[in-house]
C-alpha cells in the first residue's frame, strides 16, 4: 500500500502545482491519473498549443507548462501511479482514505485532494457510420503533434475556440486548411473569428459554411470527405484530404468519483471556497472539476485553490503545529532530496 500525506487524483497543471506549494509546507504528495504520464489535457489533448493567462508568461505551450511544474516539483519527489483510474474510496476508523484503483493499486493518506480536471472525458464524435474505420487512420479527435499534419491536406469541422484555433495554427504547416462549420456565425473569440477571416480572404484558408460532413471515403485511410452545404440546394461536393479533425469539444464525466458521496451539481464537486473542502471533511476538490459561485474554469484559479488547500490540509494533518509562511524570497525551497534554492545572502561590507 502506497502512503502519503495528501493524495491527488489528477495529475494536471492544477494537481501538479498543489505538490509544489505541500512540499513548501514539508508534505508529501502522491498523484494518481488515468492518463500514462502527467500533464492531464494540457499533455493529452493540446501540447503544442499556446496558453495566455499563465503569470509571467506572455505565452507559453501547454506542453512547456508542464515540463516547467514537473521541474519545478521534482526536489520534493512525488510519487505517481499513472495510467489507472481512482475506482473507490474508503474512509478509516482514526478519518484517513484509501483510495484503490481499477487495477487494485492501494493508496492511504489522511487528506484526498480531487484535481481531476473535467474529470474522465472522451470527445463529441460527428455520427457518420464509418468514422470508427478511420480512426487512427486519418480520423483524430485531438491534435498533439502538429508536424504530423505537414504539408498534409487537413478538414477541420467545428465552430468553436478549438476549431478556429487549430485552423489558424495548421495554417502555416498544412498543405490545405480547409474549416467546415454547419453554420456561419462562429462561437469563438472575435480575434480568432477575424484572422480566420483575413486568412481566408489572403486565401491561405478554405471556409466552407454552413455545411456538415456527411460522409467518409477510401479503403483502409481516409482519402476524401463528402461534403453537403445547408441550403435549400443542398449541394454536395467531395474534397480529397489526409486528415480529418472534428472538433466537436468534450464530454465531461466524473466517473467513480460521482458515486464518491460528493455533494454533486452540474458534474461538478461543490466546496467551501474557504479552503475548497467538500461535504466530506478530509476530501478537497480544487481546479475544473469543482465548483462555487463565480467559479471560473482557468489554470491560475487552479493554483490558487491549491494553495489554499494545502494550507487547509497541513493544519489538518498537523492540528498541534503553527505555520509561519516565508516567502520563498527569504526562505529559499527545500527539497526532499536536500536540495535547496535560496537567493544569495546579504553580506555587510564598507565602502572604502
């Protein structure tokens, strides 16, 4: 059985930065996620993408993010079992948990921190009858790597954020980028709607709306889609491609953990924004997968709330001790592994 002080489910940007700000306050974090390595969607479903609102970064790729909290937790050596999903939990006679897995890994620890983002999530696919024989073969729900479409004639379908997007980014590595959308309003940010527009008119973008895909051709890959306009014409043409994306967003599920005796609206763990705690003492929620009024879905409100929480969980853990906080300006980071971070000391010295 794997024991630690404050157990993590979810292994995200939000779950990775709670081991940084435990270990400041001498805790020992263990993560568990479903996916095979760290990052959640930021690793999952978007590396290459540019992320915004992270402070200090004007911009920086989600992939980058996690490379940079992996280090920067590495002195205080979490522990991860990835690639099995958080099935039960138990709650002990002396108030500690132990969560098991679908593959029976066992884990103790007197404080269970929920950073499982959208929770569980499988993406909205397009119901055409034969998309499971591309799959892989031509057909992704998710971009990772975007040299794999380079130089590739690439149909992206979608009228979100993730479809304009990607559209605008595959501009500059795809061959032909061709965005479909069945109607001609998009739901994006407006700068992202205007540049799809201006690469269109410099005709470095191909816009076909409104329109749906209805069909999928070739024999083992994906060599051309059927395409039909929403007209009273309903006219039809077939467009030779390599890839198809649909971008349909995804559909979130808690999974085992709604059945967890969580206090559940929306497909969202409510808490207490004092510490972000749920109905069950001992239990936190904290990133995406919670919620509270003005709750705001973004990776800088994740970090705050695990903050927040790990304060919360060291008095649970430690009832009898007081916490002074340091700024890490003064008291540098210790590792587990005895290292330390410091800024350089002052020193007294005249002036001849």
């Amino acid at each position: 059985m794997i024991k630690t002080d404050i157990l993590i489910i979810g292994a995200g940007p939000t779950g990775l930065f709670a081991v940084f700000e435990a270990g400041l306050l001498k805790l020992k974090c263990h993560l568990i996620d479903a996916l095979p390595q760290a990052g959640g969607q930021c690793s999952e479903i978007y590396p290459k993408k540019p992320i915004y609102d992270i402070p200090g970064f004007p911009e920086v790729l989600a992939g980058d993010l996690v490379d940079n909290l992996m280090e920067q937790i590495k002195s205080f050596q979490p522990g991860f079992t990835l690639g099995e999903r958080a099935e039960t939990i138990k709650k002990l006679e002396d108030g500690t948990f132990v969560v098991t897995t679908n593959k029976g890994a066992e884990h103790h620890a007197p404080i269970v921190a929920i950073a499982g983002g959208l929770g569980s999530f499988e993406p909205r696919k397009p119901l055409l009858d034969n998309l499971s024989k591309f799959e892989d073969n031509g057909v992704a729900y998710m971009i990772k790597d975007p040299e794999v479409y380079r130089d590739k004639k690439v149909i992206i379908a979608g009228g979100g954020d993730s479809a304009l997007d990607w559209s605008i980014f595959l501009a500059d590595i795809a061959s032909q980028v061709t965005l479909v959308h069945r109607r001609n309003e998009f739901r994006g940010a407006l700068d992202s709607v205007e540049k799809v527009q201006e690469l269109k008119d410099k005709g470095r973008l191909n816009l076909i709306t409104p329109a749906e895909i209805i069909a999928l051709n070739g024999d083992t890959q994906l060599e051309s889609v059927l395409i039909r306009k929403i007209s009273d014409a309903k006219e039809e043409l077939i467009l030779e491609v390599d890839n198809f994306i649909p971008l349909f967003g995804l559909s979130p599920k808690l999974g085992p953990i709604g059945d967890w005796g969580l206090e559940i609206e929306k497909n969202a763990i409510k808490v207490d924004t004092f510490d972000y705690q749920t109905n069950i003492p001992g239990i936190y929620a904290i990133g995406d997968v919670n919620t509270y009024p003005g709750k705001l879905k973004l990776i800088l409100c994740g970090f705050h709330e695990a903050t927040l929480m790990c304060q919360s969980a060291f008095q649970k853990i430690h009832p009898d001790k007081k916490y002074v906080m340091k700024y890490t300006t003064v008291g540098g980071v210790s590792g587990f592994d005895g290292t330390k971070k410091e800024a350089p000391k002052a020193v007294v010295k005249a002036i001849e």
